[in-house]
C-alpha cells in the first residue's frame, strides 16, 4: 500500500490505523449447521518509507518485507517499521542469494555438474 505524504512521524500512526481497521472488521459467518461465529481477523504491517530506507522502489520493497517479517515474528497483529539492522540483513541475505545464483549459472554454462 502506498501512502502518499506519510512523514517519519506519521507513519506508525498510519500502520496502526491500517491494522485497527482490519481488526474491526470480525464479520460474522454461519455454517450449514446453522451455527454463527464471528471471525476474528489480524494482520501484521510491514512500513517504510522513501528515502529514509531505501532509495530505490526495489530496495524499499525489501525493506518493507523485512519489517512484515518481523512484525509477523514479534507476535503479529501489530504495525513495523524497519530498523537499519534489520535491513541491513535482508537486504545482505539477497545478495547472498544473487551471489549464490551467479555461481550456479557459472558452473551450469561451464558444463560442470
């Protein structure tokens, strides 16, 4: 989701709006049986913002994933916004994965198995 003119000081006032909103959605259901229930719904947000975090669309992209991973980690159903080292180690864990990759592609047109 993109917000635009969220600042560093809204933007966990804007995640935890987004959150808020989906938690008070708890739409009731009923089954064949013809027993109700409310369903309970949560959701974690993962927040970022450009250039604070990231200068690029790609880059903040990763960033914000990162933060919804650890939002989701720390308990779910709650807003995050990324910390450098939390970045810092996602974005050096893709580039493990890109390095990773160009060996195998190396080896692979070498004809070695």
């Amino acid at each position: 989701m993109l917000l635009p003119g969220v600042d560093r000081e809204g933007l966990a006032p804007a995640a935890e709006r987004i959150r808020a909103a989906v938690a008070a959605l708890a739409p009731e259901i009923t089954d064949r049986a013809g027993v109700t229930a409310t369903v309970t719904t949560l959701v974690s947000v993962g927040a970022g913002l450009y250039p604070d975090h990231a200068g690029e669309l790609s880059q903040l992209l990763l960033c914000v994933d990162a933060a919804l991973y650890e939002a989701r980690a720390a308990g779910r159903n709650g807003p995050c916004s990324p910390a450098p080292a939390l970045y810092r180690r996602h974005h050096e864990r893709g580039a493990r994965q890109r390095d990773q990759a160009r060996v195998c592609a190396a080896v692979a047109g070498a004809g070695t198995p």
